[in-house]
C-alpha cells in the first residue's frame, strides 16, 4: 500500500467514452478494494473548467499526487488552467487509463 | 454561467470511529455516484489524521458512514459549505445513493449529471503552454471568443462555455500543436505526445502562407491528397473551416447568428497575419481598460 503522503486522484470521464471501460471500471473497482484513501471526480475536465478549489487543494500541502486520467500532456496543462500548475520536480505521476492497462495502473497507485 | 454547478463531494467515511463498508457495496456506490457527476472521497485509517480537517471548495459535502463513535468532526475554514452526515447502517448500495439524492435534495444543490438533458459537456481547448508561441492564431480563428489575453498578454481560455462541443477546430490550425481537447478521439488533439508529422504538416502550412500572401486554402486542398499519407489527418486547415462553418451555421438557425452578418463573414479561409494582428491588439487593449478600471 502506499505511504499516506501519496494522494491519490482518479478521475471518471463521466461525460465522454474515450477511455476504455474496461479499464476505468477495473481501476476503480480494484482501488475501491485496496484499503488506500482516495479521491475520485466524475470529470477532471469538468473541475478544471470551474476553476474547482479542490484541484488546488490536491497539489497544495506538498504531497506526492498519482493521477489516474488520460494524456499526461492534457491533465499537465488542466490543472495549470485551473490555476493549479503541477510543481516542479516529480511529485506528480499522471497514469494514462486510455492507454495504460489496468494492471499496470493499479500497481502503481498500490505501490509502497 | 453553464459551468458554475460545483460537483456535490460524498465522503465515504473508514477512518477509525467508524466501520469499513463491505466492498461490493463501497464499488457499486462509489460507481454510481460518480456517474451521476458527484465527487467521492474515501478515507480510511491510512489517511492523514487531518483528513476532515480543512474540506475547502465551494460544493456542499455529503459524509457518508457507519460511525461506531460519533461522526467525524468535518471543519471548513471558510465556513461557506453545506455539510451533512449520514449513517449508512443497513443500507444497501441502491438506498445509500438514494439517500444521497434525497440529501442533494434537501440542501437544495444542483448537480451536473452526464447523460441528462442539459447537462455541459466539460468540451473546451486546453493550451499546452511548453509549445505555444503565443502567436494568436487561435484567438482569431475561433469566432466565439472562446480565447482572451490576460494582463500579459498572453493567450488564454477565458470562455469555455462558449466552446462548441466536439468542435476542435481551432486546435488543427494551431501552428505550434500546442491545443488540446482532451474529450477528443485521436491525436495529438486528445492530448498524446506530439509527433514529427504533426509538426511537420504545420510547417508546410507556414510555408504556403508565406509564399502565397496568406491565400492557402485552395493551395492546401490541392496539396492535401500528397500530404495526407505522410502527415496527421488530424492537422488540417480543411476540416477546422468546416467545422467552424458547421457551428455558425447551427447558431445561424437557431436564431443567435442574423443571416447577415453570416453571410458577412469569410468563412473560407484561415485569418490573414494582419486580421490576427487586429484582433490581437483589440483584445489586449480591452485587458489594458478592465485592469486601469479594476485600480
């Protein structure tokens, strides 16, 4: 399991079909039944387009944050405009679920 | 505004004081929650002690658990959030997300729920801010004002809800590749890595431009056909004037557009360097009054 100071962000694509569902529902399902915490959202693009506080509440208190969404390019450049850039450095993973297995996924948030 | 409804956040409560929730129940209600356009958050005893301790956002929270001491205290800083608890003893998963609807109900929040009629579709460009020149290309392409300058100047994404969705238009004449729409299909508008050939469709097109004076629609159609097993199908100058044509004309028949000033507009071709120019300085100089007003 990983250490508590990892958060861990999963995102739905409630309002389009480009990622798999196969793969979005086995990464959920399988999160849901680690015993990590985590935050879901039905919609990243949705969030970020509100400018949502809790995206910048996310990357706020220096945490490292695993992102399980789509293109690393596209969540990268969300959250800078919802005005909430990634830091510098590497404290934030994004895990590709349009291209990405699921396995491969999963293993990663889960990792100590 | 379409986009101010801030998803509801359900706290699935498993910290100490509480017991966890059997798992099948936590997936089914987590799922469906989620694809009704809330937010969930779990936490368990392998969150931070302070978990519940700032829930900052404008949504209302929703805390959801089977509490064998009293329910977690949850704290707002701003003091500006609805917060409810519920205990979930002997629900099943229909009647927990039930219960969470009612809730929803009771404090009188709205919810931008996918598949309903209504909804917004999150559909708006993303700038990647590691390729773009700033060159305003996008800025006077797309006629909805979807795109701004901020104080620097720099172009932005000021109106989303002015995008129209499924329309990425402005991202297959962006000559840096550097828009996204992450909702879209395929490459690289979707947001994939950018590859050569993306690249180099856009240096053809510059160079077209250069050389004709900016007349490069007919040359690029007439071009298109050679270029179209080397290069990106999803780099085209063709398509975006179609498609922006295809979203004036729907505004034209639901009555937004007057026929006229349609029939104004050159549709058939991308903006010449100097209607970028225009547009540009208009835009900069309307940040230059908002920001000496805002003093």
């Amino acid at each position: 399991m990983s250490q508590p100071s990892t958060k861990i962000l999963y995102c739905r694509c409630a309002f389009a079909k480009v990622i798999p569902e196969g793969t979005k529902n086995e990464v959920l399902e399988r999160l849901c039944e680690s015993g990590e915490s985590f935050e879901c959202v039905a919609d990243l693009c949705e969030m970020s387009a509100r400018r949502d506080d809790r995206i910048k509440q996310l990357l706020s208190e220096g945490q490292s944050v695993k992102i399980a969404a789509c293109y690393p390019r596209a969540v990268k450049w969300l959250f800078h405009q919802a005005e909430a850039p990634f830091p510098d450095g590497d404290s934030v993973e994004v895990l590709n679920m349009r291209e990405q297995s699921a396995d491969e996924i999963i293993e990663n948030l889960t990792q100590k | 505004m379409k986009n101010e409804i801030h998803p509801v956040q359900v706290i699935l409560f498993e910290g100490n004081g509480a017991t966890p929730w059997e798992s099948s129940r936590r997936i089914g209600v987590t799922t469906d929650l989620l694809d009704r356009g809330y937010s969930v958050t779990r936490i368990t005893d392998t969150a931070n002690a302070d978990a519940l301790s700032d829930v900052s956002g404008e949504a209302s929270v929703i805390v959801l658990g089977e509490f064998t001491d009293n329910a977690p205290e949850v704290v707002d800083s701003k003091s500006d959030r609805k917060i409810e608890t519920r205990d979930t003893s002997g629900l099943d998963t229909e009647a927990v997300v039930t219960l969470v609807e009612e809730t929803r109900a009771e404090l009188a929040d709205g919810l931008n729920q996918p598949g309903e009629n209504g909804a917004w579709k999150p559909w708006f460009p993303v700038i990647d801010y590691d390729r773009c020149t700033n060159c305003m290309q996008c800025l006077s392409f797309c006629l909805f004002d979807v795109y701004g300058v901020d104080e620097d100047k720099q172009i932005q994404v000021q109106n989303n809800d002015n995008c129209k969705t499924n329309c990425p238009a402005c991202s297959r004449v962006c000559p840096e590749v550097a828009i996204m729409f992450p909702k879209y299909g395929t490459g690289p508008i979707n947001g994939e890595p950018v590859k050569q050939a993306d690249v180099e469709r856009e240096s053809m097109k510059v160079d077209i431009t250069s050389l004709l004076g900016g007349d490069i629609y007919s040359s690029l159609r007439t071009r298109s056909e050679k270029a179209k097993s080397r290069f990106s199908k999803e780099r085209s100058p063709d398509k975006a004037l179609n498609e922006r044509k295809r979203c004036l004309t729907k505004l034209q028949q639901s009555g937004i557009i007057p026929a006229e000033v349609l029939a104004e507009l050159d549709l058939a071709s991308l903006p010449s360097p100097e209607e970028i120019q225009r547009k540009a300085e208009e835009l900069a100089a309307l940040q230059d009054s908002q920001s000496a007003g805002a003093e």
